[in-house]
C-alpha cells in the first residue's frame, strides 16, 4: 500500500469509489465505502470471492491509502441456497 499523504478523507473516498466502478462493482448498492485518516474500510454485501479481491485490490492501489479494512460479506451459491461468508 502505499505511503499516508496529505490528501482528504473525501478525495480518497471519491477516488476508491471510481476505481471499484471501473472493476464492475456498482456503489452503493453492493459496496459501501468508508475513509477514516487513510484507512480505507469497505462493507457491504458482494457476489463473489473474486469481486471481493478485485475491491480490496483496487482500493490499495488509490493514492493516500494507507490501509484497506474488509469487512464485506461473500455471497456464494451453493447447492443448498444462498448463505453468507463474512471476511
């Protein structure tokens, strides 16, 4: 991740928001976002375990994060119906 720098809560925010829009994963129906002092702190309900990862990368990669929380719930499809996985 990269370095803490001067840049605003709601610029990161905004800009961890653009980039998870670029990976598929619509706001903020599916993921909410949440920056506090540079730590970004994701929530929310996915579809997959690889959107999840997708999301996790993507923040990491915006400008003045300084560490990415997960706290989204996986939705998987099993056989028996849909549950629910949290990280």
């Amino acid at each position: 991740m990269k370095q803490r720098s001067q840049i605003p809560d709601r610029v990161i925010q905004q800009r961890v928001a653009q980039q998870l829009t670029r990976h598929g994963i619509r706001l903020p129906s599916e993921v909410h976002v949440e920056v506090r002092h540079g730590q970004v702190f994701l929530s929310g309900k996915i579809e997959f375990e690889m959107q999840r990862k997708a999301a996790i990368h993507a923040a990491t990669a915006v400008n003045g994060v300084s560490k990415v929380v997960d706290q989204m719930a996986v939705m998987r499809n099993t056989i028996g119906g849909w549950h629910t996985q949290h990280h």
